[in-house]
C-alpha cells in the first residue's frame, strides 16, 4: 500500500517566495527591484552577512532578507498579504481549496529568531515599511501555504508557458517578465546550492524546506517533487535526484 | 556661564559595558568567557558579521552583542541587572545619587534595531537565556546611566589600582582580574578605532557614543574625559585630543 | 572609412575561458569539477577572497583563480595549451587563421600581479600542478587570442546547436556537457553582473574585457557584439544594450 | 643529556618583525603609517582577507603583509635590509655573533608562496616599491635570523626600559615610539591569539613560529621563552604557559 499520493497537500515554505515575487512584479511592477536585488547569493539562504556588507538593499527575492522585504512591499498593497499569495497561488493551479496551514505558521513564528534578526537589521537601515513583526506574521503565513505536487506542477506550467492571459487585473505580468522570473529560479532558486543544480538539472527550479522542488522546462511542462529528506543546504536529496533522472531521460 | 562643568553628569552609554563587565566577573567569574570572548573586534562596533562568522559567541564583551550577552548573564542573576550596574557605579564612585535616565533608555529602546537583530540573531543560535526584549530593555537602561567627569574618574581609580578591598561580596574582583579588565578596555575599548587610540595613548580607556572616554593610567590615575563631537568610529573628538596631550606632557 | 567591421578581429580575453573549459571538459573531463567548483561568484572576477575563504578550489571555471587553475590542468595535458585552445577556437569558427597576439600577452604578462596573486595562493593550497609562471604566460596567451564576432557568433553557434559531431577526438563534448557550459555561462559568465545580465537579456553569454560579448540562443542562434567601452563589471556597455535590445525585438 | 641552553641560538622568524619595525621607525620615522596600519587583525597570521577588503594598507606591521612592506619601504632604504636588521639586533642584545641562517632562509624562499601572493596582492594594488621576489628575499633573510632567549631577553629589556640612548644615528627611537612598539605587540603580537594572550599575561609580547616569545615587563624587565611546541595560531604553548606561571608568581 501506501506512499505519497501527487494530491496530498504539503507545506511550500520557500516555494511561495517564486509566488510572492510574481505578485510584487504584477501589482507593484518593475520598482520593487529599488528594493531587492538581483545578484545570486554565494551563502545560506538566510546568511546576514551580504546583506550586511551590501547594506543597501537583499540581494535577491529568494533569499529570506529578500523575501522579507517582498512581503513588506505587499503588505503596503493588501492588508492581508498572504491571502493575496494564496489567491494567486489558487489562480494558478485553478484550485479553489488552497490555503495555509495556521498551527505549521504559527509554529514556525515561535521559532523565527533568525527571520527578525534579518527584519530587524533591515528596519535598522530604513528598509522596512511596516512593523517587523507583522512582516514576520505575513511571512511565516505564506511558508504555510499548502499546495500537492498536482498543484505546484500546474503551477510551473504557468512559468513555463508564459501564459500572461491566465492573470487578471490588478495582477499581470509580461512574458518578459516570466521569464526574468525564471531566470532567477535558475541562478538562485536553490540557495547556496543554486550555481551546481542549475549545472546539473540546467532548469528554473525552486525548492522549500518542506521537501517540494518546483522546476519549470521553458516551453514545454511544469515538474514538481516532493520528498522530505534534504541535503545541508535545504534542497530535498530524492527530488533532486528525480529532477536530474528525468532530465536526462528526456532531454 | 560657561563650559560643562566636571559635575554634571552625562549618558555614559557603552563606558556602562565596563561596569556590566566587572559585575559579571565579580558576581558570575571566569565562566562568562564560555559565553563571550576576548578578541579586539576589526568591524564597526555593531556589526554583526564577525559574529555570524564566528557562530560560537560574540567576539568581547565591548562589542554590542557581547555586551548584550553579559546582559542577559547578569539577568540570570539579578531581577534587575540595570540596578544592580548602578549599584556597582554607586560604589566604585562613592557618589550615592548615581542612576540612569529612564526618558533616555525609554528613547533608545525605540530605536534598538540594530541591538534587536544582534539579540535575535544569539536567540537563533541558542545563545540568549532571556527573551530579547527582556535583555534589550535591560541593556538600555544600562546605557542610560548618568555619571559626571568626577564619578568616571574615581571609577578609573579603581581600576587603575587593583583596589579589591573595595567591592563586597557577592562582588569580588581578584587583582589580576581587574588587570585582565585594563587589557580589554586597550585591546578592545573604542571600537574599530581600538588599535589606533591604543597606538595613540597607550592607555585602557573606553568610549561611549555620550561623548565620555574614562582612560585608567595603571598604578597611579583615573581620568575621564568628557566632549559630545565624535568621529566616525564614536569616540569623542576632542576627548581624545585632550588626553593625548595630557599624556604627551606628563608621561 | 567607418565603423568597426564585424571581421575586424579582437582581443577576447575573458571570452577564451569558455574555450579553455569546452578543451578541459572534453579531453580531461567531469573530474576537472573536483578542482574547480560551479557557484556563481558574488565578488568581483578577480576577488581572492571567497577563494580564501572556500580554500578548498575556486568557484567557477570563470573568475579568474578557476580559469588559472584549468589552464593549469590543460598544461598537464598538451605542452602549449594555449596552442590547443587556438586550434579549438579554430575549429568551432572554421577558422584557420586564428591565433594569439603575443605583443598583448608579452605586456599583460608583465602586469599581471593580481593573476600570480592568486597562482601563488593556490599553490600555497596545494592546487597548482605546475609551476606559476608557466601557468600564467598560457594563461595570458590564452586571453590575447584574437577573434572577430563573425567568429564568436559561429562558436557561439556551436554552444547554441549542441553540435557534438563537430569536434573529433581527443576532444569530444556530450549535449549535455554542452547544455552545462551554456548554465555555467548564464550564471557565472560576466563577473559580479552575471545575475544582473542572466536577468536582462536571459541568455547564457561570456564577456570579455576587450569589449565582446558571446551570447547563446540555444536551439537557434550565436550571437556576439564587440564595443570597447566598458562598464565597472568590466562589461560593454553598447554590447550588452544592443543584446538587450536584440532580445527585446526577436524573443 | 641536557635539555636547551637559554644560549642556543633558534630562528626568531616573526619576532624579528619588531626588529624591523624598530628599524623602519628609527630611520624612516612615522611616515611608515602612511602604508601600514595600526588595527589588530582579527583573522588568521597569513590572511589575505581583511588585506583585500581594505585595499589601502596591510592592517597592522605584525600581520605578513605588513611585516612585508617594511621590509620593502626598508630596502629604499638599505642595500641589504636584512644586514641592517641584523646590526640592530646586535647592538639591542650587545651581542656582536647574531646573524641569519643562509640555509633556513634559503628553505623558506622556496616555500613562500602564500607570501609572494601577499606581495603580488600589494603589488597590484601599487603598494610595493621593489619587485617582490626581492622583498620576499630580504624578508625570508630577515625571519632566519638566530638569537638565544639571552639575546631576545635583553632585546626585550631595551623595550622594557625605553633606553633611548642605545641607538645611535642614524637610528634613534624617542620612548614614545617605544611605547607605541610595546602596544603594537600587545594588541597584534600575536596573530590571532593576540587578544587571548593580552588578556592572559597581559604583556607587549612577540612571537614566532620558531618557538621564541619574547615578553615585555615595562619599567622592569626583559623576558624570552623558547619551545617548539606551537599551538593552532603558532605560538609556543609550553613557552605561553610559562610565561603565564612566571606573571602569577610574580605580579
């Protein structure tokens, strides 16, 4: 019997920084890059240092300084920004069902003493909009998000297809900018592991620490994997190991 | 008219971290060191880097998370560490009337960014016994502590003699300890500026961004010096300038 | 009169070193990796600090301390490597008449200070097999190759088409070697920029200080632009527009 | 039987760069900190790190690449560098016999390469004056030379005692200078232990992989250990632990 159905729901966590990001592009626009960066990230994904030698703004949406800031910049959009990343995640994979899981975020907001370090540094330089602990509240929510394979697959078919007519006003994005979003899946998707999957696996993957990797082949599919076991960096070991089986297979 | 009198007191901010430091050595002892250690720190004053890279624990205890750690020691020990750092400056001064400005700390702990993200980022490694705001509120009260020229300097006496008949117990201070406490305020005691100012005067002195510098000469003097302009790495201006030539003319 | 011509040949400089890489790849192959590593850089191209720091190898084939270190796995392979690299230019262009221009390599030679900086700091790691300055005349030879953008965008060709059945043995790259140089090239090919640049134009592309830029459209085309003037990355500044502006128009 | 006589001469290596900085002092003056700084380094003896972020200058004379640009700013200044650092040590112990140790210099010429990318470092950034592979000469000379712990005791004392009627024209050194040379050793003389050491024994102390420390009791007394026992940061451990014991039984 048994194993993991594809329709089980499981818990995105930093999958949902690739959905906040494209909200912040459809909704804020080009300008959110005045306040994150672009550059991949050679160190953990919740390193302070970079950030604090750049001191001006995270280097890029995917690393937590990063998508901290995204989830500021939304929470000056939607007075709840998380519902509006659930929404967009529910557009995406036309699944009505999706939510996020309260107990998983209110868990994971007990234990955020390295997300507020990060919040707090950023507030200290002038770079938080809102109060830290309500850009903690909303983040922590968004990692609660829980999506199944199905789910994030269709989800990736999106990215893949460029297909800016699924959106709706206020959210809409171009097909350049899909592709920029891909684009920095590919070159920081996957933490300080991003430069050797991007070598290995050659597609825009994104990967949380719930075991889910999102991967989009450009024109072609969504792929997603899910398997809880993960490596030093955060990156599930399995999921990876799939991704590349299926790669070689067929391209 | 005219000029700031050696009586009036002032903030003396981070010259606290030496009172701080010698109540934890004289109520705590040598296991502090466990906690914190004793390397001159090249980055700024807060920065937060050294100690991500460093993991283990906070470089000193001058540096702001150092002394944030000794805070949060001392709050394991006493139910008000704050009162109990006047109570130390009380009596190291012989000046009954010593306290700290609650108006100051109550400002200060407005705009502790920088102090919280250095507390939560301990937090996240498991290296704070108390919850952040607890120790923040605590280590701005400590910084809040008003003393004049005069107290300052009667303290530089103590240390500069080795006086241990003057602490009761609980709090003692072995005569090596407080020479050990000399070598830090050299080694560590302004800053990045440290190595310069102890090149420059050759003394144990340490700075606070209130504009004092207390500057003990081993085996015959306290001094303290007293002017708000500071340079970029927080040390008085003109302080600094006037114990230089204090020392030039008399050692 | 007028204008550069697209058969003027140039100086590729930083270009050579996907050469070098497709020469390391197919005649030494896979193994070069447990020298040299996949992460994009986030300093500047000639920074030894992250090289310091890691201590273990270099982080990508295309910051400098990485091509030093496959010129010197090359020199353990063919007596002049910078000759095979001419002939595999050569080949990829069907060009015989490419070569090096040993007035630029005899003068970068003599200002390569940083280039023997980072020689001798793998060395004092253990990681050079053969001796610095033979290292570093290959590898400036190896930059002073002289090539046009009629040449570029063929070679670039060969990245874009995965054209295995071009080069003969020794030398013989899979697509999939192919398709992980073109990664390589997305996420480390233009310095601290690269992220910047992957996200603009969204191409796998290497430029050079002599004013190219050798961009991949893979499935479709070969690209190359050459202008002199260059940006603080050390990139073209009308280079990269006119790629910008290319992609814009056609994708 | 045996044991070593406190008259076995042993190379000083690194203490001899109080010797030149003495020298560089004395003949060339303050200017010196024009190209090397006064801040202790936090990071290990060799590191190119902290030299690279700087960019300006080597942080203090103590770290290599300090110790290497005196050696270079002292060979605008003598034929042999290494000669006159020799005649220093001579006249400082009153021992006519000290010298280098042609052979020992001669291994460690070869093996310099973590100091000639130091120097090629410099020279890149266009702070060294003479090529490097004679600075690296004249400072490899510099480390072999050999004293005994009576020579580096009676070295010591000259520090201790701020006698500046030992050195004659064209060297002289004012008892501030000396001083300062006192702090220097106390805040860096010791790599990355110098905070550690200071706090410990809590004396101007110097030393060098060879196993010598030569401490400084000012106003007192010259002191030398020797043990070729080194711990991770280089210094003699028996030698450290007796000088600790000699403080305790006698401060």
């Amino acid at each position: 019997m048994g194993g993991r159905s594809s329709e089980e729901p499981f818990s995105i966590q930093s999958i949902s920084k690739v959905l906040s990001l494209t909200l912040a592009l459809g909704t804020i626009g080009d300008s959110i890059w005045e306040h994150v960066g672009r550059h991949p990230s050679s160190n953990a994904f919740n390193s302070l240092i970079e950030h604090e030698l750049q001191h001006s703004k995270p280097r890029n949406p995917f690393i937590n300084a990063g998508a901290l800031r995204i989830a500021d910049l939304l929470s000056g959009r939607f007075v709840q920004m998380e519902m509006a990343v659930v929404n967009l995640a529910s557009t995406l994979c036309s699944n009505p069902t999706v939510t996020y899981d309260l107990e998983v975020a209110t868990s994971e907001l007990k234990s955020a003493s390295r997300n507020r370090s990060a919040a707090y540094l950023m507030q200290s330089f002038g770079q938080l909009d809102n109060p830290v602990e309500q850009v903690i509240e909303a983040y922590c929510k968004q990692c609660a998000i829980k999506m199944s394979c199905i789910d994030l697959a269709k989800t990736a078919l999106f990215y893949a297809t460029n297909n800016e007519h699924l959106l709706k006003k206020p959210t809409s994005l171009s097909s350049l900018q899909t592709r920029q979003i891909n684009t920095l899946m590919l070159t920081c998707g996957n933490y300080e592991s991003s430069g050797e999957i991007a070598y290995r696996i050659g597609l825009p993957s994104k990967s949380g620490v719930g075991g889910g990797i999102m991967a989009v082949v450009p024109g072609h599919a969504g792929v997603c994997v899910w398997s809880p076991g993960l490596d030093r960096s955060g990156v599930s070991v399995a999921g990876l190991n799939a991704l590349e089986f299926l790669i070689q297979k067929t391209m």
